[in-house]
C-alpha cells in the first residue's frame, strides 16, 4: 500500500501544475503543454501536410471553404473580443486549404490551421453544412483542446511508468499493467476525449449563428454522417459520443446558439 503513495502524489502535483480554465465554458482544465508550444509545433505540421496534398484543383470549392473559414473566425474574434479573452488567440493565424482525398474528413489545428478533404463535401451539401464542421474544428483549437489531450497522454504515461516501477517484483506485474492501461483509457482517455467533442459540438453552434449560418443545419449534417457511419463501437468504447446522444445534445444546445444567430 505504501507503494502507491508515490504515484498519488506525482499524479496530485501534475494536475494542480497544470490547472487552467477552459475559454467560453469555465471548464477546468489540466494542461502540462503551452498552447504557445502546440501552435508552434502545429505550424510545422500544418506546412507539412499542405506541402503532400494534394490540394484541391476545384477552385469553386476551396473559395468556398475560404470563405465559410473566414466568416467563421471572424465571429470567433467577435466573440472572444466581447468577453474581453482576444488575447486567448492572439497567436492564431487564419488558414484554410482543401485537399483532394476521398476521406470524409476536417480538422484545425492550434493556432487557426484549418484542412477539410473533398470527401467530406458530399455530407456537408452546402455552405450551412460546411460551416457545422468549420465551427466544430475550430471550437476545438480556441478551447485548447490539442494541449489537454497532450497532457492527458503525458499523466496517463507517468502513471504507467511509475506503476511498472513499483509493481516490477510482482508476479502479478503484467496483469497489473494492462489493467491499468485499460482502465485508465476507459476511465480517463475516452471520456475525455467524448467531452471535448460535445464541448466542440456546443460553441461550433454559436460560432456558425453569430457568422450567419443556420445552426439547425447542425442536425441534418450529423444525420447525413450517422447515417453513412452503419455500425459502430459501444459509446464507452469510443472517443466521439454516439450519434444518438450527439444529435440529441446539439437539440438541446440550439435555443442558446439560436440567440447569436441573426441571418
């Protein structure tokens, strides 16, 4: 017993040294990375992936994407300058490219690098559809959410690391190991990991509303992909919630998002 002190301990300090507050919900937060350190390191990546491509030749649909991109951002700085958190993204550098894969795929990185690939057109349908999963990537950059999963890989490592220390002369070593990596990636990794996307799902709304958008299109776009996903993993076994639960959460988020929206 006396054994898993150590680890405690470790385990207390890592979450208290990296305690912070969410921007727009006051979500609290363990971050042991910088969003400074992630969006320099994004910005690499970022070039990278734009340098592979290979970007989209269709010029009506990377206009398009652009322009969804940039009234969405700038409803993000709107937003973050009237609750006086500008400086939140102050670092953040707008970019937004389509690449030409047959993946039904977008992402944002930290810092405002935006990447959505033409196989997530035919889901989306029109600019209302593009700006559902414009405001849902982009709600995961501003609300830090590449620096909170960073860290949680790093406490889920420490904790393993040390566990492996501590229980090495036991004969029930290994099986103390993968009890905890599978505990530890249902009980911490996982539902993390769903929260992030609902958080996500909740300000994508607002952000698309207070660009203009409809954020009753959020509901058809969602259906359009459940509807395309067929079978999946049970929602405890997975890192995005269940469709079911995430198109009844966007429901119940639209009458908030709806006050932002004036067309």
């Amino acid at each position: 017993m006396k054994r898993s002190i150590p680890i405690c301990a470790l385990m207390l300090v890592l979450t208290l040294v990296g305690c912070s507050t969410a921007p727009i919900t006051g979500r609290k937060q363990v971050k042991l990375i910088s969003d400074t350190v992630m969006i320099s390191e994004s910005a690499a990546s970022y070039r990278d992936v734009i340098a592979e491509g290979p970007l989209s030749a269709d010029r009506q649909q990377t206009e398009q994407i652009r322009r969804v991109g940039l009234r969405i951002s700038a409803a993000v700085e709107r937003y973050f300058a009237e609750h006086d958190q500008a400086d939140l993204i102050n670092e953040f550098h707008w970019e937004f490219n389509l690449i030409d894969k047959d993946e039904p795929n977008a992402w944002c990185m930290p810092g405002g690098k935006v990447a959505f690939y033409a196989g997530i057109l035919p889901y989306t349908k029109d600019e209302a559809g593009i700006a559902v999963v414009m405001g849902h990537e982009i709600a995961h950059a501003v609300a830090g959410h590449g620096a909170e999963r960073v860290s949680h890989q790093m406490i889920q490592q420490a904790g393993g690391i040390l566990l492996s220390m501590f229980s090495k002369d036991s004969d029930y070593h290994g099986a103390i190991m993968e009890v905890y990596g599978i505990g530890s990636q249902l009980g911490g990794v996982l539902p993390y990991s769903r929260l992030h996307e609902s958080e996500a799902d909740k300000l994508g709304l607002i952000f698309m509303a207070m660009a203009g958008y409809d954020p009753h299109a959020a509901i058809d776009f969602w259906s359009r992909m459940a509807a395309a996903a067929g079978g999946k993993p049970p929602e405890f076994l997975s890192t995005h919630p269940s469709d079911s639960r995430r198109i009844s959460e966007i429901r119940g988020h639209l009458p908030e998002a709806l006050q932002y929206y004036h067309p």
